[in-house]
C-alpha cells in the first residue's frame, strides 16, 4: 500500500508525494498552517450595533433621532393645515354696493358684533339700515328679520322690513307685514301709509284710499301728506302715474315708492 498524506487544510487523503491537495489545492509542505477544524471560521470583526431610530452619521446629515424628524414633519404639516384653515375660514370683506367709505367702514364694524352674537338685535338693524339706506333691500331683509326674531316689538323695523320686501318686489309679503303693524298700532302714520302703496300695486284701489286717509289725519311727515294728496287725486282719477314718495332713510322710517 503507497504512503499517504492528509491534506493540512481540509483533511483530505492524498499520495504521499502531492504538492498540493487533490481536493482544495492546498499546498501540503509542512511549513503552511496545519489543517483547522471542519466547523471553524475566521474571526469577523463585532458588528457595529445600530441604534434603533438613529441615523447613521454622515457627512452634513443629523445624528438627531428618527422620531425626531417624524416629528418635526407633522408639526410642520399641522401649521400648513392650520393656517389654510384659518385662510378658508377668515370672513370675506363686507360688500355694500352704492356705500361710501365710511359706510364700509361702519359695515365691517357691524360684521365683527354679529359674528359675535348672530341674533343681537341692534348690530342687526344698524346692518340693515346700513343696506336699506344704500338701496340694497334684499340683503337689508336677513338683518331685519334676525333682529325682530330677537325683539318683536321693534315696530319700525318691521315697517322697513316690509318696505324692503315692496322693493324687491314681493308685495305680498309686504301687505301682510303692514297689516300686522297696523293691527297692532292703528296710530303708525308710516305704516299705513305704506299699506296704501302696497294696496295701490295690488289693485286695491278702495282698500288703499282708506289707507292714505286714515294716515294723512295723523301726525306724520308734512312731506308724507302732499305726496298722499297727490296719490288721491290720481286714485280718484284713474290708473296713477310713476312717483317717488318718501326717499330711504333712517331715522325716520323710510317709505315704499308709489307707483
């Protein structure tokens, strides 16, 4: 039997002569390290041990905690959200068509009270005298309403609540408002007055001479009496002419326009 070797590295058999081994090709003088065991390994370095939520350093990067970050990301989206919703939700400049400056002015001052408290009645009548006085009488009729449902026995304002309803054209609406007022006071010179407007645009041609009369035996405006002369003496005489009574304006309460 030849003489045999084992190969110093694997352990393999090989001739006794072999320079290198027939199975790793591992030299098999003597001078090269001896065989290491089947289950060993070299020596790795330790691994270096990651924080968890740390970044690994690098140039011009943070060593601040990932959570950190995440942080400060949210709290830069909340303010983003925050301030689009306060942008979505700041109020709208007040417009009044035919106001001046000051009227704007005294506009944005009533819009500021009535956020406060929706249904105070006097930011509300101030408001809509503010649109009734410019002639814008559809957005005078919110306010009005809102203050009469806070205080009914604001007569006046539901007499200019009625004349804005006259001149948006809503004489329905405007007679039965007027009528409610006289009812409860027979004395309302304006109001009857009124009345008589409204009956004239409805035909009632009877039911508005009463209505002139009687408000032109009370006290009201000496203006209020020549206009309700003249609105008789075109009753009496027929179908009456265009004419402007009592022009817009508070205090005292305005008057619908004759036809």
């Amino acid at each position: 039997m030849s003489e045999t070797r084992s190969c110093p590295d694997c352990g393999a058999t090989n001739p006794s002569g072999a320079e290198l081994c027939v199975e790793c090709g591992h030299p098999m003088a003597a001078e090269f390290r001896p065989r290491r065991a089947p289950h060993e390994r070299p020596e790795r370095p330790p691994a270096s041990v990651a924080t968890i939520g740390y970044r690994p350093a690098a140039g011009g990067q943070s060593d601040a905690p990932g959570w950190i970050w995440a942080i400060a990301g949210i709290a830069a989206l909340g303010a983003v959200l925050v301030a689009a919703i306060q942008i979505a939700n700041a109020p709208k400049p007040i417009v009044v068509p035919n106001a001046d400056e000051a009227q704007l002015a005294r506009a944005e001052s009533l819009a500021v009270l009535i956020r406060a408290d929706s249904s105070a009645a006097g930011p509300n009548v101030a408001m809509g005298n503010l649109y009734y006085d410019t002639g814008n009488f559809g957005d005078a009729i919110p306010f009005y309403r809102r203050a009469l449902a806070s205080d009914p026995s604001l007569i006046d304002v539901e007499v200019d609540l009625a004349v804005s309803h006259h001149n948006v054209g809503d004489f329905t609406t405007a007679r039965t408002i007027l009528e409610g007022v006289v009812g409860k006071d027979s004395t309302h010179a304006i109001a009857l007055f009124d009345l008589g407007v409204v009956y004239q645009q409805l035909g009632r041609v009877d039911d508005a001479k009463r209505a002139l009369v009687r408000a032109r035996a009370l006290a009201g405006p000496a203006e209020m009496k020549s206009v309700i002369d003249q609105m008789l003496a075109r009753l009496d005489g027929g179908p009456a002419a265009g004419a402007s009574v009592l022009p817009p304006g508070h205090p005292p309460t305005g008057g619908a326009t004759a036809p």
